[in-house]
C-alpha cells in the first residue's frame, strides 16, 4: 500500500468535491453572526470626570481631620454611593430597566446597575517635596455609566457623579465633626479625672504635710540643729550638775543663822548659833556650880528667852549625847569611888539636871518661818534655786527635743513610702494634664478643620467634566463581530470538509487506485457533462455568488448604517 501524497490541488479539488459541506455551515454560522451583529441592542456610555483638589490653605497651617489615601477614600465613597438604597432610588428616579423588572428581583436588577456603572482613577507622577523623589499620585477619576439609552445613561452618569460629591463633602465634614465632638468629650472627662487627681494630692498632702519629698532636705537639717542643740543641753547640764553638786556641799556645811562678821573683822553670832554655844556651856556650868548658882541661873534665862524667840526646845541628840558622856562618866568612877566622891556626886547632879532640861525633836512651825540670817547661806541658796531651775528647763527642753527628734526620724522613715505614694500620684496628674493640653490642642485643630470641611476649603472633589451626551455606542462592535463570524465559518466550512474526506473511504483519482492495489490504471474515463448539466451548474454557480454577495453587502451596509 502507497502513502498519499496530497498537493494543494488535490485540496482544491476535496473543497470542490464538498462545496456542499463546506457551503452549508459557513452559511448557516455567517448567517447567525449577521443577526446577532443585527439584532444586538446599542449600549452607550456617558463619562463624568472629577478631580481631586488640594486643600486652599497650606496643610502646615491647618491639618485636615480626615487624612487617608485618595484611592482608599474613593473606594470608601463608592461603597456608599453603591448601596441598595441609592441605586434603587436612581433606578426609580430614571425608569431604568423597566423591563428586566418585570422578570427579574431588584437585587438582579441593582447587581446589573453594578456591573454598569465604572470607577477609574487617574494618577500622575508627582515629585515628593519631602523625599524628592517621583511617585504615583491620583490626581482624578472618572464615573461612566452604560445603558441602552444615551440620554438617561448621561442623566444618570450625572446623578451618580453627584452622588459622589456630595457623599465626599458630607463624609469629610462628618468626620471633621465626630473628630473634634470625641476630642472635646475626651477632653472633658480627662479635666474630670484631673479634678479629682488634684483632689486626691491634696487630701495626701494634707495628710502627710510633714513626710512629702520636698521637705525632706528640712527635715534633715532641722534634725540635724536638734542633734546640736541637745549636744548643747548636755554638756550644760552636766556642768549645771556638777555645779550643784558642789553648791550642795557648800549648802550642807552652811548654818542659815550661822554668825554675821562685823567691818572690824569680829564674828557676831546669831540667835541660834548662840543659842547652841549656850547649850554646851549649859552641862559644864551645871557641872561646877548648882542650879541655883547666879551663873547657872542666868545662862539657864538667856537659853529660855532664846528658845522662846526662836521657838525650840534644847536639842535631843544634843541632850542624848550629853547625858550618854556623863553616864559614861559617872561610871567608870563610880568604880574607883564611893557614891560620897566629890566628883561622883557631881556628875549626879549634872545628869539630874540633863534629865530634867526640857527638850524638842523637831524646830516648831515659828522657827521654820523664820528666814536665814546668813548671807552666804542665803546666796547658796539662791544659787542652788538657780542651777536647780535651769536644770528644770534644760530637762524640759531636752524631753521636747527628745520628742521632736523622735518626730522627724519617723517622719524621714516613713518619707520613701509617702515619696512613692506622692510620685506616683503626681506622675499620673502630669500624665493626664500632659494628655488634657494635647486633646485641647487636638481639638482646636479639629475645630479649625471642621470649619474647613463645611466651607469646602479642604481637600475636596470638583466636577471638572460632566457627563456628556453619548453620540455613539461602546458595544457592541458590530463589526467585530461579522468579521469573526466571518472566520469562524469558514473554519467551520473547511473543517467539516476535512472531517467528511477523512472519514470517506472511496476512489475519486488514479492516486487512490494506485495507493489500494499497487498498480496504475491503465486509462481512466472522466465523467462527460452535456449540455444541460453544463447549464445548470452554471446557473447555481451564479446564484450562490449573487445570493452570498448581496447577503455580505446588506449586512455590511446595515452594520456600518447601526455603527455610523
């Protein structure tokens, strides 16, 4: 079996052999894109352009409440203009899609109004002032709207760029408006909190008016005077101690009507220093003479007549002492005497007479009264009085001090606590009136921007083109359309032809017979058309042309009729 080796004849002569193959689909596929091209309804689109306006006043003299990207603000703005709501008041605004309302649910019909309406921005390199270098900046964009008619796809491009602009300006002013009302209600409370903050310091202060950090430093030196001062007191009251001492010493040998020297230099004696010279005398007259002796008599009156004025009897242990020594006396001679001895009875009689003396063992009341005669007695005194009252106020003074030191130490103990108590309180008072002056700041700026919102001075979106009226549709493109229709049935055509030769196992030429059985034929008869078939097939060859020319010029007539 020979392989066949097709020329491009014989391809000519398989496409004459299946005209009819070929014929038939490229008609019927031409056909159907003529109709579509046709029949297709005309869509318009209407443009609006709007552009994207730097605030008038310099941004580092008023900054904006509302600060985000100009492409992320225009999508923010389009979700709101695209609600279910807005678009549904334009379609019944319009009479839009009446009626594909009439088979459809508006949610369709709203998600098609979608798919109509077109965002674009346009962006432009723009040189950074800060970092000098060149970047992408959206400048504007655009909103396109397609619809069957081109004056409502106009109205309604209009109405949604609108839209737009007043959903930019309201949005702007209502953030300018919910910065500075949230600036000043924080504000508010944080005054409040401050408020109560002072409040709370005071109240710690008040309560620890003597622990607070600041006075430390005079604690300190104020503890370090009461260290001095009581090192002073001291020292003075171990002298003031050691005087009195030494002025009791004096005191104690001191008689307060001791005798009194004269200018000759003469020692005169006092009431009870004589008085007490007169009771020791008193036993050794007694001793010598009997008690009715003148002598006797009269040193006995001079002792009443003192003892009366002083108002004191003889002195006890002085009479205890006396009659002890004369009994003693008396004793050891009455072991070497008889009791007649002259010296035995003496000592008899003194001691009778001792024994009958009156006598006192304290000083009455009259002589505790009396005041001291002797001057050196009586300046002791007053010297005693004195060391004895400074030590008084020393002591006193030292015991105050004693007090005020053990104040000030728990007061330097306590001091760290109360310092971190205090600290802490003050660093949150300064933390929130640090953050109260940046609110109150804030919220001028938010105020001043607020008034640039509302008086459209801010950044805002101007209508630099409106929508215009659509002279021509977008869609479809009829012409694009015969043409690939064009194509494809000739593909088509072609390709059924193709199949069918393949899938046809018959002889048609030498070539077959010579590719089945291995040998030539020796002659071959073609086939021998009369007249008549000539004829014929000459006739349908002119009406296929004509047919399929006038076909191809009515509908590229009417195409360029629809899309002129």
């Amino acid at each position: 079996m020979v392989e066949l080796e097709h020329s491009l004849n014989d391809y000519i002569e398989i496409l004459i052999r299946r005209k009819i193959a070929v014929i038939g689909p490229f008609a019927l596929i031409f056909v159907l894109a003529f109709l579509l091209a046709l029949l297709l309804p005309p869509v318009y689109q209407s443009t609006a352009r709007i552009l994207i306006e730097e605030q008038e006043i310099p941004s580092d003299l008023v900054r904006a409440s509302v600060s985000t990207f100009a492409d992320q603000r225009i999508q923010s703005i389009s979700q709101r203009v695209m609600t279910r709501a807005n678009l549904a008041k334009v379609i019944e605004k319009f009479g839009l899609y009446h009626e594909e309302l009439e088979s459809q649910p508006i949610e369709m019909v709203i998600a098609t109004m979608r798919e109509a309406i077109h965002i674009e921005t346009i962006s432009a390199d723009v040189m950074d002032p800060n970092s000098g270098r060149a970047g992408q900046v959206t400048i504007a964009f655009t909103v396109a709207f397609d619809y069957r008619d081109p004056e409502t796809a106009q109205k309604v491009a209009s109405e949604i760029s609108d839209l737009f602009l007043n959903e930019n300006a309201g949005s702007r002013a209502h953030a300018a408006i919910e910065a500075a009302n949230f600036l000043a209600e924080e504000a508010n409370k944080l005054q409040e909190e401050i408020r109560v903050d002072e409040e709370n310091i005071s109240v710690f202060k008040k309560n620890n008016v003597n622990q607070l950090p600041e006075l430390n430093h005079y604690n300190f030196s104020q503890l370090e005077g009461l260290d001095r001062e009581m090192i002073n007191i001291n020292a003075q009251i171990a002298t003031l101690q050691e005087r009195k001492f030494l002025l009791q010493g004096e005191f104690a040998q001191l008689d307060p009507f001791g005798g009194v020297t004269t200018e000759r230099g003469e020692r005169v004696l006092s009431k009870s220093a004589k008085l007490n010279m007169l009771r020791s005398q008193y036993p050794t007259l007694l001793s010598r003479y009997s008690a009715d002796h003148p002598s006797v008599t009269r040193m006995r009156r001079e002792i009443q007549v003192l003892e009366a004025e002083l108002g004191q009897g003889p002195s006890q242990s002085v009479l205890n002492q006396q009659l002890h020594d004369a009994q003693s006396q008396l004793a050891s001679l009455q072991k070497r005497y008889s009791d007649q001895h002259p010296q035995v009875r003496k000592l008899q009689r003194q001691i009778r007479n001792l024994k009958a003396m009156p006598s006192t063992s304290r000083r009455s009341s009259a002589n505790a009264g009396l005041a001291p005669e002797n001057p050196a007695y009586i300046v002791t005194r007053s010297h005693l009085a004195a060391v004895g009252g400074e030590l008084n106020a020393l002591n006193a003074r030292k015991k105050e001090l004693e007090v005020k030191q053990t104040e000030i130490r728990n007061r330097l103990t306590q001091a760290p606590q109360v310092e971190l108590e205090y600290q802490e309180l003050l660093r949150r008072y300064k933390n929130k009136t640090s953050r109260f002056e940046e609110i109150r700041s804030k919220e001028m700026e938010a105020k001043i921007s607020q008034k640039l919102e509302t008086e459209r001075k801010g950044e805002r979106f101007s209508l630099i083109e409106p929508a215009e009226y659509p002279l021509l549709p977008i869609k479809p493109n009829r012409k694009i359309i015969l043409f690939l229709g064009f194509l494809l049935a000739i593909v088509c055509g072609v390709g059924l032809a193709i199949v069918l030769e393949m899938l046809d196992s018959s002889i048609h030429d030498e070539a077959a017979i010579l590719s089945v059985v291995g040998v030539a034929p020796l002659v071959t008869v073609p086939y021998l058309e009369d007249d008549h078939d000539t004829d014929v097939r000459t006739s349908t060859k002119k009406m296929a042309v004509v047919a399929g020319t006038t076909i191809f010029v009515i509908g590229l007539v009417v195409v360029l009729a629809k899309s002129g």
